[in-house]
C-alpha cells in the first residue's frame, strides 16, 4: 500500500505503522474473502498451486479495494466519475499499461516462464 505525505512524498509502510496496520486489515478481509474457496478445494480434495493462489488472493485485494473506493464515493456525494478521473488521467494509464505489455508476431511462442 502506498501512502503521501503532504508534499506528495511516499511514506513506505516500513516507516509507518499507519500504514502497516491497513495492510493488516486488508489481508485479513482477503483472506476472509477467498476462505470459502479455499475451503470447497479442501473438501473436494483439490490442490490449488501457488501461483493461482497469489492470483485470487490479488482478485480477492482488488474486489475490497474497489468497494472500498465506491463506498467512499458514495460518502463524499460523488455524482460523476470524470471528477476523480479526467481524460488526461485515462491517457496516462492507458500509456503506462499498454507499455506492460509485450505484442510478437502471431507465430511467436510465449517464453516459457
């Protein structure tokens, strides 16, 4: 998690136990979101591998933390997303995650990882 201070400077959670505890609090919701999953596996007698487990973990952050950005939309009487982000904002995104991406030619096998 990423906290400012007010110049806009970033404060690690290693420096601040503000934020550490956040993170605490976020884990501990995720870990009860994906917990009826984890459960249905076990009793099915399912293996999950590490990797999808990261992956619904991430899904599991990603799903809290966008409810956590509506509910506070909806408590600050936000009407219109354009106020939070503006096309200039959607440009630099766009940009920054196009440039994640590596496209080949069709024939081109994936490397293997």
């Amino acid at each position: 998690m990423k906290l400012v201070d007010q110049e806009g400077n970033e404060i690690t959670s290693k420096k601040n136990e503000k934020a550490q505890e956040l993170e605490k609090q976020l884990a501990q919701k995720a870990h009860t979101l994906v917990e009826p999953l984890i459960n249905k596996l076990q009793l099915a007698n399912q293996q999950i591998g590490q990797e999808q487990l990261m992956q619904i973990t991430s899904m599991a952050h990603q799903m809290i933390f966008n409810r956590m950005i509506f509910n506070l939309i909806q408590k600050v009487g936000v009407q219109n997303i354009s106020e939070l982000v503006g096309e200039n904002d959607v440009e630099e995104l766009k940009t920054a995650f196009s440039n994640q991406f590596k496209v080949g030619p069709p024939d081109q096998k994936p490397p293997e990882a």
